[in-house]
C-alpha cells in the first residue's frame, strides 16, 4: 500500500506548525494507495474531529489532543487512531488492519496508538486516561 507524499506533508503541519487539530486519511482501494480525506481546522475540536469519521467505513485518523497535566501545564500528545467500526465490510477491515503499522511509521511523531471499532473506545475519557 503506498502512502501519497500529501499524507506525510499535512502530518508534518500538524506535528511542527500546528495548522491543523485533526487529520482523517483514507486508502484508495483503486489507486492502492493511503490519501488525505479531511483536515480538522486548529479552533475545531474533539466533537468535530470524533463527527468526520463514518460511522461504517474504516479509517486513519490523527489527532493532537491538547490537556492540562495536574500541575496545570498545557501539553498536547498525538493520537493515532484505527477507526476500523463493526459495520464495515470484512475485506475493508483487512485492508486497513495489514496496511496499519507500514503505515504509522511513515508518520514520524506519532505518541499515542489507539484502535477503536465504536466511538466509545476513543471517547474523551480516553484519550484523557492515554495522554499521560
């Protein structure tokens, strides 16, 4: 599975200049290969970023979870999430499961890993209990 230049570009922006909050990647099954499908502005939050994901399609996501330590220190830690819900097609779920890790080390940067197959599994609460 080859990973379009545009995919490393954009996380690059996200990691370095902060220019996005979100990244949602998507494979092209036709052109074999990982693409952007939508950035999350830098103001837009976690109900934005959790809404942009299809609720039966699989999916690669970044996110730059922005959080308070307890000495009140403002931090951030990047998520990579594999959206991979119940409802999706078996084949599509293969896919992105044996794309996953070739995939994750093309974006240098990445903290935190979570998989999730319903939106509980990447809830707020959870990025919150990672993110330490």
């Amino acid at each position: 599975m080859a990973v379009h230049d545009d995919c490393k570009l954009r996380f690059l922006e996200l990691k370095a200049k902060r220019t996005h909050r979100f990244i949602v990647f998507k494979i092209e099954e036709q052109q074999k290969q990982v693409i952007v499908e939508k950035l999350g502005e830098p103001n837009q939050g976690y109900e934005d970023f959790a809404s942009s994901l299809p609720a039966d399609e699989c999916r690669y996501a970044v996110y730059d979870f922005e959080f308070m330590t307890e000495g009140n220190v403002p931090k951030s830690r990047i998520f990579f999430i594999a959206w991979s819900p119940d409802t999706s097609r078996v084949r599509s779920k293969m896919i992105y499961a044996s794309s996953k890790d070739r995939f994750k080390r093309e974006l240098d940067g990445i903290q935190v890993e979570l998989q999730a197959t319903d939106p509980t599994e990447m809830g707020l609460d959870v990025f919150k209990s990672r993110a330490n």
